[in-house]
C-alpha cells in the first residue's frame, strides 16, 4: 500500500511539472518583444534646431533686403547671423549673400574673399556656381579697376609732372588727390581736396570732396578717412552686445523637460567715455515674430573698455520648443 502511495505521489509530482513547463512556453510564445521607446531631442539637438530656425529667418530677410538695395543696412546684419550661428547651414548661405552685398557696393576684395569662404564650406552647395562665376568675374574687375601700389606710384608721378606744367588745372589736382587717396595717403589727399575749395569755393559742394574731407565753419579740417568713420561709428553706438548664446535648462524630475530658457551674454563699452545706466532688453520670439516674454537687466555703470556679464531665465512660454530666436538690445545714458 505503501508503494502505491509513492507511486501516485511522483507521477502527480511529474504531471504538475509538466503542466508548468508548458505554460511558461505558451507565455513565453504569446509576449512580444517590447520595443525602445522613441528617442527624443536631446538638449543639444534643440538648441541647433533652434540656432538653424533663427539663423534661416535672419537670412531670409537679409536676402529680401538686398533685393530692395539696403546694400549699406544689411551688411552688419549678416556679419552678426554669421558670428552668432556659425555653424548653422543658413550662416554658411550668408556667407555668399553677405559678399553679393560687398559686391553691390564695390568692396570687390571682401567679395571674393567671402565667395571663396562659401565655396570652402559648401562646395557643392545651392549657390556653389553662383560663387564661381562670381569670383571669376570680380577678379576681372578688381584688376582692371584697382592698380597695383607700384601702378598707383607710376600715375602719381606722372600726375604731378602735369601739375607741374599746368599748375592751375583743377581736373588734375583733383585726379592727384584721387590717386592719393586709392593708395591710401589719405592725409596727403585730405590737404589737396582742401587746396583745391580754397581756389575754387563751389568745389565745396562735391560729393566726393564731402565724402572725404570735413570743413568745418571754424576751419578745422577732418579728413575722414576709414579709421575716422570707424571712431565716428564707435563714438555713435559705443555699446555693443556681445557672445551671445542661449540654453535650456531646469530639467523636470519625472518628464526630463527643459523647464527655463536661458539667455547669456556679456554687454561692453567699446568707447572712450563713460556710460551710465547701462540696460540689456532681452526678448524670446516664436515664429512669426511673436513675443513670448522679456526681461531687462540693469547693468549700471560701464567704463571706457569695460566688459559685464549678463544672464536671464525665461519661464514665461506654453511650449519651449516654440522659441524661434532671441534678441539683446542694449541701452545707455552719456
């Protein structure tokens, strides 16, 4: 009785294992494998997103500015996109509208430079044959239009023999102070242009004469040459904002989103004279220029030279991922 009690006993044991065996194979066959979630943006991915879709919208209007002619306007503009998105695809297309503008004004020397950049960059780019045939057609230009410095040398020598023999030629003191001022003796060119109001009143009116000397009523004279109008610009708008950058940051504890925008930048007095007040107006902006939020900060007081940092944390906005762009105005009392 005994045997057939353990008997029973191991074949039940025996079933039982079987059953469990089988059902775990059945469980097994019926679960799919589960699949990763779907990645998501990384912090830095937004933020070259983010640069990418500032510096497209900042190039579009470049570009339809320059359609309109705003030659002098848009240059300062573009070099600021390429500084502040360098390593964005709409910056290296800047590059090739930023030397269209040089162009348009006949900085051919900055043109081709910029041509041959976008080349580098892109070489196979949209405007890849635009920049060729561009580079080869100013360079025709440039030589046939500016002389070398041992050319420049020959005509002044030439020019002055010809004053000597008729010294009362206005047309050559006035093709002289030309030459002068090509090879950038611009003090030398600055007392001709002088000389020749001095014999001829009504020459005060020239456009070329206005645009490279200054009399003033007292008679001081100022030639403006570039590094004059480089001191004038500086002395206009001695405050400048720069390295600019901005971030996400203050990451939720259970969603990992960014929950701040950040802005950061350093604001500095590039004048000789002291600025009071000193205020940086940051602004968000969605597409369509939409304003999400801003925020001031007050900087004070900045010496000649000196350079202050800034940092704002922007909350204010439904969804992150809308930021287009930002923007830092500075402000200032003299």
């Amino acid at each position: 009785m005994r045997r057939k009690v353990n008997s029973l006993t191991n074949t039940t044991t025996l079933r039982c294992l079987a059953a469990l065996t089988l059902g775990v194979i059945l469980m097994a066959g019926c679960t799919t494998t589960r699949s990763n979630p779907p990645a998501t943006a990384t912090p830095m991915t937004k933020n070259r997103l983010l640069d990418e879709n500032g510096a497209r919208k900042e190039i579009e209007e470049a570009r339809r500015m320059i359609e309109g002619g705003d030659y002098n306007i848009v240059i300062p503009r573009l070099l600021q996109v390429i500084s502040k998105f360098p390593n964005s695809n709409a910056a290296i297309e800047g590059r090739y509208w930023l030397g269209v503008a040089y162009y348009k004004i006949e900085s051919y020397r900055e043109a081709i430079d910029l041509f041959n950049e976008y080349l580098r960059l892109a070489p196979h780019g949209k405007y890849a044959t635009d920049s060729t045939d561009y580079v080869a057609k100013l360079t025709s230009e440039y030589e046939q239009k500016y002389w070398t410095a041992a050319k420049l040398d020959e005509e002044i020598t030439a020019c002055n023999e010809k004053i000597k023999q008729s010294p009362e030629d206005v047309t050559l003191k006035l093709e002289l102070a030309d030459l002068f001022w090509k090879r950038g003796d611009y003090q030398e060119a600055g007392k001709l242009y002088v000389a020749l109001v001095q014999q001829k009143p009504e020459y005060k009116n020239d456009a070329t004469i206005q645009s490279r000397v200054e009399i003033k009523s007292s008679g001081e004279v100022v030639v403006l040459s570039p590094a004059e109008m480089e001191r004038r610009y500086i002395e206009q708008q001695p405050l400048v904002i720069v390295n600019e950058h901005s971030f996400q940051s203050g990451r939720d504890l259970y969603t990992r989103e960014a929950r701040f925008y950040v802005v950061t930048g350093q604001a500095k007095n590039r004048g000789d004279s002291v600025l009071s007040g000193v205020q940086v107006m940051v602004t968000l902006y969605g597409f369509g220029n939409v304003v999400f939020d801003t925020n001031t900060i007050n900087i004070g007081r900045l010496n000649p030279g000196e350079l202050r940092a800034f940092s704002v944390r922007f909350s204010n906005f439904e969804n992150i991922d809308n930021i287009n762009r930002f923007e830092c105005l500075g402000t200032f009392e003299r």
